[in-house]
C-alpha cells in the first residue's frame, strides 16, 4: 500500500512532498515548486543534498542515502510549519 504524508497548514492550505497519489486523491489544483535538488559531485564524489534558499547542508555516499534523507528533512520542515518553498 502507498502512503503519502500531507499536512493542513493554519491558512487551510493542505501541504507535503509531491507524490503521484495526489492526483488520485482529486485535491483539486495544485501547485508545485522546487524545495531541493539531489546531485552528484564529481570533485568530492559526494550526492549533496542542496535546499533552495539555503545551499549545500547534506553530503552522502549514495543516491538513495541523499534521497532518503531529503525527504525525512523536508518533512519534518513540513510537519513543524516552517516555511520552504
């Protein structure tokens, strides 16, 4: 079974990762930005976790490591209201 978590914001806004299920849950519209990239660093040999508005804060070893964690840090962004993209 798929999960997705989503969170009701104090203005009513239901907010939380893009994931696929949103569009089975007929939300009605929604609207997606950016709040990370994942990318590899050829010169460190590091995947780096980059937050928009905030830079570099994360390096791993593997993709999935970098993945995984991003999605537990913007998360716990969401889950605590603070304010991402």
């Amino acid at each position: 079974m798929k999960t997705i978590n989503i969170y009701l914001d104090t203005t009513g806004k239901i907010k939380g990762l893009y994931n696929d299920l949103l569009v089975e849950m007929n939300l009605g519209t929604i609207s997606v930005q950016r709040a990370s990239n994942v990318e590899f660093n050829n010169s460190t040999q590091k995947w780096e976790v980059d937050i928009i508005g905030k830079g570099i804060i994360a390096l791993f070893d593997t993709r999935q490591e970098a993945l995984d964690w991003e999605i537990k840090y913007l998360e716990n962004r969401i889950e605590n209201d603070k304010n991402i993209p």
